[in-house]
C-alpha cells in the first residue's frame, strides 16, 4: 500500500514536473520578447542655429520608417534617441561615443560636415554604424570611408557636378565663391572649381566666411567687385538665404551677376521668397510634388510635422528604413552583417529607385537638376521647384577609383 502511494505521489509530482516544463516553455518565447532590449537608433542634428530649419523633421521621418516595419524588428522594440550637435564637432563626438556605448546601434542625421567626420571617426573606433544624411563632405567616401559607414544623399562632388556643369553650359564661365570656412565650404568650392575648370571656365577670386554670418556686406562688395558672372555659395542654410539676400541688397543681380547656390533646401527658398529666389538652378536627390508616391508619402509626414520635406528629411527615412530591412535580412544587429545586407539589397523606397550601396559607402542613385519657379509659375507656397533634369547615378557620383578610399583596392 505504501509503495503504490509512493508511486503515486511520484507519478503526480512527475506529471507537475513536465506540466511546469511545459508552462515555461510556452511563455519563454514572450518572455524572451518582453525581457529583449529595444534597438536604439540615433538621431543627431544641427536642431538649433544655422541648420535649424533643414534639419527639422529628422526625428519624424526616422519614426515614419520605424513606423513603417511595424515598431519592432527580431522581436525587439525600436527606439529612436535623438540630440542637438550644436554644430560643434566635439560635442557630438561625445553624444556618439555615450550613445554607442549605451546601447545605440546606429546614428543617422549628421548634418555639418565637420560634425561628420567627427561622428565617423568615434564609430569606426567603436565599431557601430553611422549613416550620413546631412552632411556634404566627399571625404566621407574618401579618405574618411568607413566599413560600417554610408553617405546617403549627397555630397560636395554630385552638387558640384550637377549644378556646376549645367550654369557653365548656359553661360556661366568666370566664377568668384562665397565660401564657408570649414570643412564643407571648402570641399565645395575645390569640388565646384574642377568642373567650372573642365568645362573651360574660370575662378576669379574667392572669400572666405564663419559660420553663421549675419552681415555678407563686404563679401558681396569683393564678389561684385570682381565682375564675375557667377556669384557661387559654397555654404548652406541660413548663411545661404542671408547671402543671397544681400547680394539683391547690393544690386549684384540687376547689374547682371547670376548666384548659384550650390547647395539649398526647399525651406531656404521659401524664406527667400520666389520673388527673390526665382531662377535658381540647384542639384536635389528628392522633390515633394516629384510623382504620387513622393506626393502620398509627404502626406504623412505632414501630418506628423506640418511643415515641407527636404532631401534630409527623405534621407533620414530612406536610411533608417533600409538599415531596419538590412537587420532583419541579417538576423541580427552585429554591425558587420547588417553592412553587408544593406550592401547586398537593393535600396528602394518612395525617394530611391533600385540604388546600390556602394563598398565605399556612397548610396548610387539617380540625383535631379531643378530651377526654382517665377511667382507666376507657382500654383501656391509648395509649389516651389521644377525638375529641368534627372542626372543618372553613373554620371552624377565620384567614380569609386578616384575617391582615395582606404578600403578600395586598386
């Protein structure tokens, strides 16, 4: 009697046993799930001072794409940490180097050129991925060229060649610049001055200004002085609306100068005005009203964000889209895998048809020449862009041979 007791109580505690086992494993799989760290992607820009206005929607257009994959990805939750860079170089190496070792797996935005390098050369020493979208530097396909790195929307060699060729061609062949001094103005205009060159053109002079100019008045006394027909900016945001502003203050456009602005956002034209931005010529990787995909995705983003969407805002969506599809074709966040995924797959989204990835970090794909339109042209204040161009990728990027990239052999 006490061994079938004994027996029994061993059968019952057996069959508690494989019922608990069973339990645990049919909630491991949510607990795995729910004990997972989120993936943290980062977000930094010049969100105050002279970027203030371009990069603004970075942080929404990034959601968009998180959005887009259903908030999660290999059963982890994905969180979007974000920060101002101030435009200094030094603060956001610290912002790169705490978010990386706290956990963030990639840091898109990067406006500032300088802000650029400085965030690429904390993530080569970390080994984590930076993908640039605002920033213009060539150097980052370069010299700077990185394993983990991507530049993805443009740079000083596309927005030299693009717009450069096209105002040499319709007549513009002697050239002064109005150039900013760092990192990004300077490549600009070296970038501008070979294919103002190459075409049979001229540079008659140069002047060089800080960062955040407010008063362009003796700049644009030597560049009227020198009888260039073109006023070049080698400088973004609001140092290019300030100075194409003075430039109409001073009258170098009514006694016959042309300016190219070669690098200039959709929000620097309306502050502008068409009235004062009319006829600009400019190089862009992304236009709202471009075809019902760009016009329906613009939708959306206004809704989160009610102001209009410029090729960094694209651009942040566009990267962080495919990094997000690159890490669940991987299977995993190892920074090295995820690389080669987003190598491998095509990039395609409402910006980027078919681009490729190249092994140098340039995103290949198609770039656009527009005009900015006359007030009579504009069917109201969106209505700011017509697309003269497309510029295929093969003719718009630095061929990969020419760009000193440690990486590339040969």
């Amino acid at each position: 009697m006490k061994i079938a007791k004994a027996a029994g109580f061993g059968g019952m505690f057996a069959a508690a046993v494989g019922l608990t086992a069973v339990g645990v494993m049919a909630l491991a799989p949510v607990e795995t799930l729910a004990q997972a760290k989120p993936l943290k992607i980062g977000v930094m820009g010049g969100f105050s001072g002279v970027y203030a206005d371009v990069a603004g929607g970075q942080i929404e257009a990034a959601q968009m794409a998180v959005d887009e994959v259903g908030g999660t990805v290999l059963g982890r939750k994905i969180e979007i940490v974000s920060a101002d860079h101030q435009n200094k170089p030094d603060v956001a190496a610290a912002l790169a180097r705490k978010w990386y070792d706290d956990g963030v797996k990639m840091i898109t935005g990067l406006d500032t050129s300088s802000v650029g390098l400085a965030v690429r050369k904390v993530a080569q020493e970390k080994g984590q991925i930076d993908l640039n979208v605002g920033a213009a530097s060539a150097d980052l396909t370069g010299p700077a060229c990185s394993a983990t790195g991507a530049h993805w929307v443009y740079d000083t060699y596309a927005l030299a060649h693009v717009t450069g060729d096209a105002v040499v061609k319709t007549g513009g062949d002697t050239w002064f610049f109005v150039t900013a001094d760092y990192a990004f103005g300077k490549s600009m205009e070296d970038e501008a001055t070979k294919v103002i060159k190459a075409a049979g053109g001229k540079v008659l002079g140069d002047v060089k200004h800080p960062l955040s100019t407010q008063d362009f008045s003796s700049y644009m006394l030597q560049a009227q002085g020198s009888k260039a027909k073109i006023i070049g900016l080698a400088n973004a945001g609001g140092d290019t609306i300030n100075a194409i502003k003075q430039a109409g203050e001073f009258g170098l456009v009514k006694g016959g100068q042309r300016v190219a602005a070669l690098l200039i956002f959709e929000s620097d034209v309306q502050s502008l005005g068409l009235q004062t931005a009319q006829g600009l010529v400019l190089t862009t990787a992304f236009y709202w009203d471009l075809n019902d995909e760009t016009r329906a995705w613009t939708k959306k983003f206004r809704a989160k964000k009610d102001k209009l969407p410029n090729l960094t805002t694209a651009g942040v969506y566009s990267a962080t889209l495919h990094y997000l599809k690159a890490m669940k074709a991987a299977g995993t966040d190892e920074p090295m895998a995820v690389m080669a995924k987003m190598r491998e797959i095509p990039v395609n989204d409402m910006m980027t048809k078919n681009g490729k990835l190249r092994e140098d970090g340039r995103l290949l794909r198609d770039m656009y020449l527009a005009q900015v339109k006359s007030p009579s042209e504009s069917k109201g204040k969106d209505d700011i862009y017509k697309i003269l161009a497309t510029v295929p990728a093969d003719k718009a990027w630095r061929p990969i041979n020419e760009g000193k990239c440690p990486l590339i052999k040969n």
